[in-house]
C-alpha cells in the first residue's frame, strides 16, 4: 500500500491557516481550507477531494486549479505531489441544446 493511501497514519489535526478562505477552485467558489479539510477528514485522492467539493468540475474542468488542489492535498499529507494519482479527467464541456442535435439529425436525412 502507498503511503499516501495508508488511512491508518495519523497526519494530525486540521488547524486553520491565514490563507484558507483564498479561493482555489474559481469555477465551483472552492477555498484552500474546504480542500485541506476535506483532507483532514480522510479524503486523500483527488477524485474523493474532486467528488466531496466539486474542485476540478466546473467548466475548465481542473485545467486551472487542478495543480493547485493536488499540491495542497500533498502538503497535507506531508508527501510529494507526484505521489498523488491524478484525477479522472474529461474535457471540457458546455451544454448543448437539444433542438441543435435535432437541426443535424435534419441535414444528415
């Protein structure tokens, strides 16, 4: 087992920092102190951080904070960012409406 995953070491308590209300996530509002709590609260991957508080799944898709996020949870679990595994990513996206498909389906018969 890694020890980044290793549930069982204790990385001590979430003490608040000066820069905790610093917003990391701008597309989902989401602060340097959600991130490192989470962490405290045994989310230790990105995807677990990524699934609780949504960083990474707003519209740039962790394009601008996804560097940001996995250095604090390394920070936080006292190991090397390149100990942790990247998220699951996808690309960037906006919705689409449904008479635009159906204008295709049109030109296509």
């Amino acid at each position: 087992m890694s020890e980044v995953n290793d549930r069982s070491r204790d990385i001590g308590p979430f003490v608040p920092a000066e820069d905790d209300d610093m917003i990391i996530c701008r597309c989902e509002e989401i602060t340097k102190g959600e991130i490192r709590k989470a962490v405290h609260e045994g989310m230790y991957t990105l995807n677990e951080v990524r699934r609780f508080l949504r960083t990474g799944m707003g519209l740039c898709q962790g394009q601008t904070c996804g560097k940001l996020v996995k250095s604090i949870i390394a920070r936080e679990l006292k190991v090397s960012p390149a100990e942790i595994e990247p998220a699951t990513s996808r690309a960037p996206m906006r919705p689409i409406e449904m008479k635009i498909f159906a204008k295709e389906a049109k030109e296509v018969e």
